[in-house]
C-alpha cells in the first residue's frame, strides 16, 4: 500500500525533488513562522472581554442585592386565646371537610 507522499511523488508533474539545501530553506523560513504566529496576541482579546463581561455582570448583581438587602418579613401575629379558627375545604362531589383549631394546644405537653 502507497503512503500519501508516496501518491503524490508519483503524481507530481515536475517529478523532482528540491535540493537539500533549498528544503532546509523552506523548512527555516517556515519555522520561523510558526515561531512568530505562536507568540501572537491576537486570540487573547475575545475570551478577555468575555471574561471582563462576566466578571462586570457578578459584581454589578451583588451590588444590586447588597443595596436592596433582605426582603421586609412579614410578621403575623399570634391568634388570640379563645379564638376559634378553622379550614374549610369544599370537594366538586359535594364532600365537605371542616377543620377547628384549638389555640390553647401546646405540642411540648403531650411528649414526656
């Protein structure tokens, strides 16, 4: 089976090969210029600015959530004694649940 170079050596229509010191040339130049290109900054800006922008956008929401601070508690005051409360719970066949709170039931009483 033919390598790649092999098939194009075969198909080459000037069928000669460079001088050595014509390929160490080309090789030099060509090296030099993967040298170059690898030192450049030119793909460092895109993934930068997207970095700056997210950075940007954390600071700017824990300022906004800084400044705004806790949301108001909403405080409901206990029941009074003696008051009855109750849930009323209608179903669509007609069953109808009632349920009454005693205020003065005290949980911590019951366990031992």
């Amino acid at each position: 089976m033919n390598t790649w170079q092999e098939i194009l050596r075969d198909v080459d229509p000037a069928g000669e090969r460079l001088a050595p010191d014509e390929s160490a040339r080309i090789r030099r130049h060509v090296m030099a210029a993967a040298r170059e290109r690898a030192t450049d900054a030119r793909v460092w800006p895109r993934p930068l600015a997207l970095a700056a922008v997210v950075l940007a956008m954390v600071a700017a929401g824990a300022l906004f959530a800084e400044r705004q601070g806790a949301p108001p508690q909403r405080v409901t005051p206990p029941p009074q004694t003696g008051e009855r409360r109750q849930l009323q719970f209608d179903t669509p066949g007609g069953t109808r649940i009632i349920w009454i709170f005693n205020s003065e039931f005290d949980l911590k009483a019951t366990n031992p």
